[in-house]
C-alpha cells in the first residue's frame, strides 16, 4: 500500500518505487517544494524545518516543528504536514511570521529563512505567551550564517505581537 500523507491540506501519495529511505526533505524538495533547504543534513541547523500535526499533554491537537532532513518517508505515512510554503493565506498575503522577519530585516541570503519562520510560527502557535528565554531555546535549534540574530530575534518579537493580535 503507498504511502500517503496531507501537505498544506492537500492529499500526497508517494509513488510505487520510492525508497523508503527517502528523507522528507528530499521528497519535498524533488517534487517542488524547495523552501525547506538542506544545511547539515542531521538534524543540527534547521534549515529543513516543517511540522507535523501532533498531539499536546493533554491529547489536543498540536503543531510541532521538525527537521524533515532526519524524517523518513513511512514516519510521516498517515500524518497531517505544514511547510513554508503552506503559510501564506489564500490570496497571497504573507503569514505574520514571514512580514515581521521582512520588516526586521531578519534574513539576508535566505537560505535558513524558511526554517526559523516555521520554528516562529509553531511556537508561538503552541505558546503564544512564550518568554524570552523559551524563545532562545527554540531558536537554538536554527542556526543563520549571515543575518546576525539580533535582527532575528526582533522579528521573533514582532511576530509574537502580530500572532497574539490574531482573531
Ligand atoms: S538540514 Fe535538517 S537540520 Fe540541518
Ligand atoms: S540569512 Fe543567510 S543564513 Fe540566515
């Protein structure tokens, strides 16, 4: 039986004959979906963050982030998957997390970009109150050659602000 799994709310199955040591990074991003970037490739820098549909303490549905470079295909078979490009709304509109990194100058080549608005937008999704030293935390697993995380963590402050403004 193939392989299935939701991505961005759309079905995916994985072809007859694919490795089942495909990486979900690689199968992304053969098949077009390149805003998850491979930097280590174990796990380290974050680059190929997505998440994956959860469950919380309590059994409630919650979102993680993952690095989908240490991910293989059969442990994602049945889930419900988010990448970056699943955030912006309907018509186009960047997600707060996406605007605040813009805004704050937060990325310069781009290439961990993806990454830390993914880590953003399902920690503040998780814990919208998060203090600075959460923040650090879950920023310690993104790792930005270029930018300077200054910048970055200013954008991790406004986009906390915009998401708790949510309706
Ligand atoms: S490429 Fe996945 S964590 Fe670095
Ligand atoms: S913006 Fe270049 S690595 Fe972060």
């Amino acid at each position: 039986m193939p392989l299935r799994f939701t991505l961005n709310g759309a079905p995916v199955e994985v072809p007859d004959g694919t490795s089942p040591s495909t990486t979900l990074l690689n199968f992304l991003r053969a098949g077009g979906r390149t805003g998850a970037k491979e930097g280590c490739a174990e796990g380290d820098c974050g680059a190929c963050t997505v998440a994956v549909l959860d469950a919380d303490a309590a059994g409630g549905p919650a979102w993680r982030a993952v690095c989908s470079c240490i991910l293989l295909l059969p442990q994602v078979d049945g889930r419900e998957l988010r990448t970056v490009e699943g955030l912006a709304a309907p018509g186009g509109a960047l997600h707060p997390a996406q605007e605040a990194m813009v805004e704050a100058l937060g990325s310069q080549c781009g290439y961990c970009t993806p990454g830390f608005v993914m880590t953003l937008t399902h920690l503040f999704a998780a814990e919208p109150n998060a203090d600075e030293a959460t923040l650090r935390e879950a920023l310690g697993s993104n790792i930005c050659r270029c930018t300077g995380y200054v910048k970055i963590l200013a954008a991790a402050r406004d986009a906390q602000a915009r998401l708790r403004t949510q309706p």
